[in-house]
C-alpha cells in the first residue's frame, strides 16, 4: 500500500488535499551525495548496477521530500540494447560514435528481448520498490522514438539536429523504419518497468519542440501514441514533449493520464489547449531555483495559483541543472507542499 498516493490520484483526476510535486532529473548532479557515487563508478555502471540506481533513486526522497521517486537510468538505455554502441562522457554528454545513417547500417539495430538487455533496470525497479517500503510512487520511463532517432543518427547531442532531420526527410521509409523498431522495443521495455513494480511510466521527447506540428505528428507522435494505447490500461501514463506545446490538443487525445509543459507556455493556455481530462505537469523554469529562496517561494505561489485547483503535478518545464543548490531545491518542494488552493 503506498502511504502518499498523491501522484497517483491526481494522474487519475481524483481530488487531493494538495499538489503533487517532483523534479525531473532529481536523482543526480545537483547532489553531494550523488557525486560521492560518480567519483567511484561510471555513468553506465551506476545505471547498470541495481544497488547503485536504487540508491540515487531513493536519495532525492530523503533529501528534498518529493512526493514521488523517478527511476535513476537513461534514455540511451534503449539504443544501446537495439545493438548501438552508446558512451557517455562526463560533462559532455551521450557519443554514439557509429551512428546509423544508411540502409546498410540498419542490419545493426535489432528489436532485443528487454528482458536479456535491459533486464538490470527491472532488477533495479523490484529493489526500489522494497526499499521505498510504499512512502511514495515510483515514476519509470523511456525516451520518445523520435528523441532516441536524433541521438541514434546524429552520433551526439545538438541544438538541432539537423542530420536527423534531414535523415527522416531524404530517408523516410528508413526513418520509420527505425522509428517502428524504437517503438516496438519501447512498448515491451515500458511494460517489463510496470511487471516489476514501477507505478506510472513518463515518456521523454525532449526534441519534440524541433518539429513543426506536420512533423511532429509524423515522426514522433504517431509512435508515441501506440506507447500509451499499450500502456495506459496498465497504469497512468505522461508524456513530456519539451517545446511541442502547439499540439497538446493530440497529446491529450492519445489518452495519457498526464502532459508535461514547459516554462514557454502559460498554463491558462495549456490548458485551454489540452482540455479537462488531463493532468498538466510542470513548468517553473529549472534556472529560477537559483534565484534567492524568497523568490523561489514567491514564484512557485505563482506557478500553482495559474495552474489552478486540481489535474496538476508541480515539476520543473525541464530537468534540474547540476549547479542548483539543494535547499533551493528543497526550498521548491517545500513551497508546493505548503500552497493550498483557497
């Protein structure tokens, strides 16, 4: 039985006493204790040892108070279990250095059984859920087909992504091929998260916002809406399309119980373009949690009072920056957790 069902509750659009909050990218960087652990081991084997994700997972609930834990892994997980080679390096981000850029390349990506593969991260998942003991829910996740292409074609993370626009634009049937194959091997990812206890799952677009709406739909939306038609029986489901706010009205029609937004949109018009029926998550700007903690608080009143009363998650539009202090942080959460609607 989970003692703080908050989230929960309001993905499903119950009524709550009051709003929910966590951060995105709240198990790491911007933590003393986090960086002990990144001094000892290595990026993926900290995502790969489950002792270790099921450590950082658990630190932001001890030392911030959110209401909800976010498995510690990443996105690049899933290309690395197709058959690519994935590094990352510290402060400069994910290297794919044989990235797929013709039909011939293609004969490497493979749709893998998750459970060979990935078959860590469930690991990881059962020992969170027996240490959380119920205090709160467990988020787990993927990345969007669209946002794992750019990094699958580009070899590295951009502003941009022009080569993997341009990838999908001279090589669609290739492009939806590997997108089809991106999804399929989510789907079963995403479902092997939720066998092992995890009690929503969110899925990241974070380069959404690169596409026009046509595009959108197209190479990443269409593929993001099979992901919930197959998951959102099993459990609430959110999808975080950064930038994409010009087709929240889809988003919701997916039937996802919840939509992330980020700091460019006020939610009056997020939510005038979602609807009633979903729950809104987000959207302070990660770099205001430097402001003075008088600020923060101030502007965190702010945030809920326009979100309104009910079908919200208090969250950041983006995830945390590794230079935040962490009673900044606390100071944030601590705000949520104070407000009442009058």
């Amino acid at each position: 039985m989970l003692k703080n069902d908050l989230l929960l509750r309001t993905l499903r659009g119950e009524p709550t006493e009051r709003t929910p909050v966590w951060m995105m990218r709240q198990a790491g960087r911007y933590l003393p204790e986090y960086m002990v652990l990144r001094e000892k081991y290595g990026f993926f084997e900290r995502c790969q040892t489950p002792e270790l994700a099921c450590e950082i997972t658990l630190q932001p609930i001890d030392i911030v108070g959110v209401d909800a834990a976010i498995l510690f892994s990443d996105i690049l997980v899933v290309p690395q279990a197709m058959g690519l080679e994935v590094q990352l390096i510290e402060s400069k981000g994910p290297v794919l250095p044989d990235p797929i850029k013709t039909h011939k390349d293609m004969s490497r990506v493979r749709v893998p059984d998750v459970h060979e593969t990935l078959g860590y991260v469930m690991d990881a998942i059962k020992l969170i859920k027996q240490e959380l003991n119920g205090r709160v829910p467990l988020i787990g996740f993927a990345g969007a087909p669209w946002t794992l292409l750019c990094y699958m074609v580009q070899g590295k993370g951009s502003k941009t992504f022009d080569e993997a626009k341009a990838f999908c634009y001279t090589q669609p049937e290739l492009a939806h091929q590997l997108l089809q194959m991106i999804t399929d091997t989510t789907i079963a990812y995403l479902k092997a998260q939720v066998k092992a206890g995890a009690d929503t799952v969110q899925i990241f677009d974070s380069w959404g916002g690169l596409l026009s709406p046509h595009d959108f739909e197209n190479l990443s939306l269409q593929y993001m809406r099979q992901i919930v038609a197959a998951l959102k029986d099993e459990v609430p489901t959110i999808v975080f399309a950064k930038g994409a706010w010009h087709s929240l009205d889809s988003m919701a029609a997916t039937g996802a119980h919840g939509l992330g937004i980020d700091w460019c949109i006020k939610p009056e018009l997020a939510r005038q373009f979602a609807g009633n029926n979903v729950t809104l998550q987000g959207n302070f700007d990660p770099a205001k949690l430097l402001s003075p903690i008088p600020v923060i608080q101030k502007e965190v009143k702010e945030m809920l009072r326009a979100f309104g009363p009910g079908r919200h998650i208090a969250n950041l539009g983006h995830g945390i920056l590794p230079n935040v202090p962490v009673d900044h942080a606390r100071a944030f959460v601590d705000a949520v957790k104070e407000f009442r609607h009058s």
